[in-house]
C-alpha cells in the first residue's frame, strides 16, 4: 500500500470549556435552556468571573446564564471534593451525577460538593448558572486529594473546538475512514476537503485513516495519530509505495 503522510494543521482539543451565553424574559429564573435565547459561545480559560456589567458581547448585565461543558482532566486518581462561589445561582455535573445544587437567586455564597472519587482521565463536566440583577459572580473549583483548594485550572480543563473532522489534501471523491480499533467515522472528498461529523466523539481518541480511492479500493492507512477530536485539521498526502 502507500504510504499515508499526516500533518494536523490544527488542534481540535483546547483547555478550558465551551460556554454558551443566553438570556431570558420574565420573573422566573431559567430551568430549562432548550428555551432560553443563545447570544453568545467562546472557550473560557477558567470559570473565576466577576461581572459588574455584562459578561460577553451582546448578552445583558441582567437576566443572563451561561452553560459551560466539556471534560476535567483528573491527572491522579483520588479523592476530591468540587465548590462553587455563585450569585445568583449555579449547578454543576460530574459526569452526569448532580454534585451541588444552588439553583435560587442569592449573594455570593460558596457551596461544596460531597467527597467523590475520581481515576485518572476524563470526566465529563456540565456547570450551569445564571444571573437575575446586575453585578455576578461565579467560581468553580476543586478541593485535591492533597488537601489543595484552588480554582481549577486550565491545564485541568478541556474541550473541543468543533463537531466536525477536516482531511484536505486528498483528490475529490477520494474516501476518508477514521479508525480506532473499529471504524468510528467517514467522509468523501468534495471541493479539496473530507468533513467528517465528529459529535459522537465524546472524548479524544488514538486514531489513524484509511485511505481509499474513487474505485473505493484501499490504497493506504496512516500512522496512528494521538488525541484526535472535533475541530482537528488535518492535511494528508499520499506518498509512492
């Protein structure tokens, strides 16, 4: 077979979450955010905010809420107890277990969660919060098996840049497989580009491309490529055998 040359052009995984800015009408806070008007997405570094006035272009100092996803890199496994600083109201997930629930209009006003364990890894994480009146505060953080309080940092923080996978490099209605021990995803080339939808991809994997032609023959499979995920590019170039 040929030989498959890969070089990502760019990285899909970031540190820090994806946030989501909405608003909302009314006297009621929000409980469901399917309803709520989006004005906002960005990646933050760290959730450790004060907000005196609005808190992102285009989304109000009042009457505001953010979601916040992605995953927290455990780097050792242990005990840990997670806290949040919120006024006015917050919530947060660990891999889909509600650890601390302060969902009601209030000054600022730390919480805790219970002692969990967490491995070595990635853990899903959903914080979400909301802001009544002008002036906010939010702050997540994490209490180490160590004994370490601190506000969790970047590094410990990850998510991905996109849902989709792009190949270019590759002559049109070329055929792109993305393996990892089994097929997990596929495209054809159109206009220079194979797009890949990588929104099942729920975390980095160790991946490699196989390569087929436009008589859908194999003609070449890639080294293996560490942490591949949504938002990656990649340029791919399919060398003599």
């Amino acid at each position: 077979m040929a030989r498959v040359l890969v070089v990502r052009l760019e990285q899909g995984l970031v540190n820090g979450l994806h946030g989501k800015y909405y608003t909302w009408k009314g006297d009621s806070i929000p409980e469901d955010f399917s309803s709520l008007e989006k004005l906002y997405e960005r990646i933050d570094p760290q959730i450790n905010f004060v907000w005196w006035d609005k808190p992102a272009p285009n989304v109000p100092a009042d009457k505001f809420a953010v979601e916040w996803t992605g995953y927290l890199r455990v780097e050792k496994t242990g005990l840990y107890r997670f806290y949040i600083e919120v006024d006015d109201g917050g919530r947060l997930w660990i891999d889909d277990t509600l650890l601390i629930d302060a969902w009601k209009e209030q000054p600022p006003t730390v919480y805790h969660s219970d002692i969990v364990e967490l491995v070595h890894g990635l853990h899903k994480i959903l914080f979400r919060f909301f802001n009544n009146e002008v002036f906010a505060v939010v702050r997540l953080g994490w209490i180490t098996p160590d004994g370490k309080a601190e506000i969790i940092p970047r590094e410990n923080l990850v998510t991905k840049k996109s849902d989709t996978i792009e190949v270019r490099g590759l002559p049109d209605k070329y055929k792109v497989e993305l393996w990892s021990g089994e097929p997990l995803l596929q495209a054809t080339v159109e206009k220079g580009k194979a797009i890949m939808n990588a929104s099942k991809l729920k975390e980095p994997v160790d991946a490699y491309f196989k390569i087929y032609d436009e008589k859908g023959e194999l003609i070449g499979e890639s080294p293996v490529i560490r942490d591949v995920w949504g938002g990656d590019v990649f340029e791919i170039t399919i060398g003599k055998e």
